[in-house]
C-alpha cells in the first residue's frame, strides 16, 4: 500500500485473458510486474464470453477457471477472479473495472497488465475513454514489436485519450496458448510450458484432444 492525499491505496494488477489455457508465460510476466510496480497483488481474470472470439472456440469457462486456480496457488500475491464468467453476455473490461472499484473502493488503483500487441488494439476497446479513466496500462513487450513503436503509440494515446501506460521490463516470452493446443491435439508434450498441476488437470478432463 502507499498512502494518497492520507489514506492508503491498494495497488492492484490486472490480468485478464482467455486463459486457454494458463501457461508458464501469464505466470512469469504477474510475478515481473508485480515486483517491478510494488503491487499488493495480482488478480487473474478469465474472460466469460470473449468479445472477440465465437464462444464454440474457447473451452468451457469452468475449465479455465479451475487451471487458473490451480496455476496460481502457492503464489500469495496472485488471486482468481471469475466475476466475469458469472456475467451473462459479453464481457467488457470497462464492465469489470466498475465492478472492480465497486468491490475494492476509492482507496484502490489498478493496473492492467497487457502485452506489447494489444496496445495497438485498445483504442478500439467499447467505451475506452471510460476505460483509461479507470486504470493504468502496464505493457510488458512481446516478440515482434520495437520499443519505438510502443513509445510512439504510448504518446498517441496520452495525448489523445489522456491515457496513463508505463512498460514493464523482463525477458521476452514467446509462448502462446494457441501452440499449447495444437501441440496437445497433435499428441506432442507441452511440460514446462504449463504449471505440472495444469497439465495433469488436462489430461485428466481431456481438454483440448
């Protein structure tokens, strides 16, 4: 915590996704983050019904929901969210970060966490103005994106929309959830690229076969 006009703030990171599934790369980049911006902890949020993707294409959501958790529990940082796989349609994150000062209050800050490549799509996010009035972005680089570019879109959208975006600083990753699956329907081992306790759950449900 750190205190703003005499009252403590939590700092709180956002990490939001399909989680389909949770692999080594969500893990490393909350734990990164979360040191480098001193924050109190990191919430992990699986999207219900993506906005972007048709529902027939992500796994059931409890799934998801039950490898995050399992991904996540010996760090006492990390927390689970599934406030958005309760929510009934679409789910937006201006929809969440609401909820989210609902639940916490005034006394809190959040920081979103997101890869290099999805700062280039925010701007098209439903009501972002609302959006960059409710949190920080945290950008941690992915492969394929010049730390020129980030910087020039960065300034784009302080000036455009006022909005707040720090980067974060850490090894690249380049693991997808998407190898993930085809490496498993293909029947090629997918170990060190999810937590051990991940990978049993998914061969124990025979998800993704």
């Amino acid at each position: 915590m750190f205190k703003k006009n005499g009252q403590d703030v939590n700092k709180i990171g956002i990490m939001g996704g399909t989680f389909d599934p949770i692999h080594i790369g969500h893990l490393i980049i909350g734990e990164i983050v979360r040191e480098e911006y001193n924050l109190d902890e990191v919430l992990y949020i699986p999207v219900g019904d993506p906005p972007h993707k048709p529902s027939n294409q992500v796994v059931n959501a409890r799934h998801r929901c039950n490898m995050v958790s399992l991904a996540i529990e010996d760090n006492k940082y990390f927390k689970l969210s599934d406030m958005e796989i309760k929510r009934k349609g679409k789910t937006y994150t201006v929809d969440t970060l609401k909820e989210l000062h609902d639940i916490y209050g005034q006394g809190a800050r959040f920081y979103f966490i997101i890869g290099g490549d999805t700062l280039f799509e925010v701007k098209s996010w439903r009501r972002v103005n609302d959006v960059f009035k409710r949190c920080t972005f945290i950008v941690y680089n992915r492969w394929g994106f010049s730390d020129e570019s980030l910087k020039e879109e960065r300034q784009y959208l302080n000036e455009t929309y006022d909005a707040d975006i720090l980067f974060a600083h850490g090894p690249l990753i380049d693991i997808s959830s998407t190898y993930i699956r085809k490496a498993i329907k293909g029947g090629r081992t997918v170990k060190y690229l999810v937590p051990d306790k991940v990978l049993y759950y998914i061969e124990e449900k025979r998800i993704y076969k």
